[in-house]
C-alpha cells in the first residue's frame, strides 16, 4: 500500500463523513483505512463498524466495509439499496416508500433507488442509463450512496482486504470516476437560494454547488422490524446451511 503512495491508517474513530452509515450511527470506528486521495482516481476505503438502530427496540452493532469517491460538485443525497441484505439493511437503515423512484431496465431488478421528495427529476438527471450500466457492473450486490460531495458503495465486511482486492478496488475506481463526475460535475440544484441577485458575486460563486435543505438529507428510520427480518434471515440461512452439511444433526428441518 505504501508501494502505491497510499496512506494506511488502523483505525480512525469518528472518521466523519457524510454517509448515512457514518452519521447515523454511535462509537462508529473506521477500521483498516487506506487513504489514496493523493492518486489520480482519489478514494478512501475500509472498515466500518459501529451501533445503529439505537432508537428502536433493537440496537445493535453492524460491520460493513466501504469505499468513499470524492466528487467535484455536491449532489443531493441519494440512496440505492441492493436487493439481498445489504449493509444498509444489516444496520437497520430505512427510508419511506414516497421517496422511491423506479428506474428502467435491469436497474430496478437490481438495486432500490431512494431520493428526497421532490428530487425524482434531480435524480433521473444523475442516473442516465449509461451510469445505471456502470453500476450494474461494477457495484452489484452492494449499497450506493450519493451525499455531499462524495459517492459512498457499501459492501460485506473484509471486502478490501487482500491485495488481489485492492488492486481490483483500484481498477473499479479508475473506470468509474470519469462517468460519476461527467454525471454530476454540472449538477445544479434550482432550488438552492444561489441565483438571489442580493448576494455578492463571491457568495452567489459559493452557493452554486450547494443542495437546498430539502435534498441535502433524504429522510431514514431505524427499523427495529429491518434488523429482525436480516438477522432472522441470516439464522435460517445458517441453520439450513448446517442441515445441508450435517442432516443428521439437524433432522428437525423440513
């Protein structure tokens, strides 16, 4: 990793980035982090774990790995759940059904598009059919985030760990950086107050890459309900895992 002119850091806690993972839950800790910002296709990546869900009746801890790509202009904050139990669902993230947006294609088979009320033509700007293809193939079977200034992917825990892993981390993150900032370079959000003519150019030049209130932050839950469904399909999955392996340990199993 130092090889490569990446900075390694063991564990950051309170690492502070915008991702829902990292804001919404408590003694969150950044694990094994490689900070390869300085490179050509900027990005951090690691481990993640903290204590979520802490309003519901279930809280609990959730370890996920991720990948954060800086962007040059802030979007709104948008969320794409892949089908299966993600780390989003694992850490009993949830988001109203007015906010979803059905997408064409393969996409919608694919992952769950959440954005903020009001924000649905904001997004359909964003996801062109060429960057949905992208991620499609470059981030299936993972969470995506767009928040801020940065574009967050969710993935199983250990995800980035070896070196086989970094360098395809590496590749990914090259071949996806052009189009996600092609897609969000010109975004502009119409309804921030930065074309007000009482504001001085500085200011107006300051407050074109801002997200008004209303889509910096799409509206989550925890879901107590979320974190049983997962961990409940996690044990059956164990359990009909070991009754494969050992039938006649586990007979009890239809």
């Amino acid at each position: 990793m130092i090889g490569r002119g990446f900075e390694y850091v063991r564990e950051l806690r309170g690492p502070g980035l915008p991702g829902v993972l990292f804001r919404s839950g408590s003694k969150v800790v950044a694990t094994d982090v490689i900070d390869a910002r300085s490179s050509a296709a900027p990005f951090l990546a690691g481990g993640l774990q903290g204590l979520y869900a802490e309003d519901s009746s279930m809280p609990h801890m959730a370890v996920t790995s991720f990948v954060a790509i800086p962007l040059e202009r802030t979007v709104p904050n948008i969320l794409l759940f892949g089908k299966g139990i993600g780390a989003l669902r694992r850490a009993g993230v949830a988001v109203g059904g007015r906010q979803r947006l059905s997408l064409e294609g393969d996409f919608d088979k694919t992952f769950t598009l959440y954005c903020p009320e009001g924000y649905e033509r904001d997004a359909l700007e964003i996801f062109t059919p060429d960057l949905m293809q992208l991620l499609l193939d470059t981030t299936s079977g993972c969470d995506v985030e767009l928040v801020d200034d940065w574009m967050f992917v969710y993935s199983r825990p250990g995800r980035y760990a070896t070196a086989d892993a970094l360098d395809g981390l590496v590749a990914v993150t090259e071949r996806s950086r052009d189009k996600v900032h092609r897609q969000t370079s010109r975004y502009r959000d119409e309804r921030s107050p930065s074309a007000s003519a009482t504001v001085s150019p500085a200011e107006h030049a300051a407050r074109v890459g801002r997200v008004a209130e209303g889509g910096a932050r799409i509206k989550t839950r925890a879901s107590a309900l979320q974190v049983l469904i997962t961990v409940g399909s996690t044990i059956l999955l164990v359990v009909a895992g070991a009754r494969f392996l050992f039938p006649d340990l586990v007979p009890w199993i239809p």
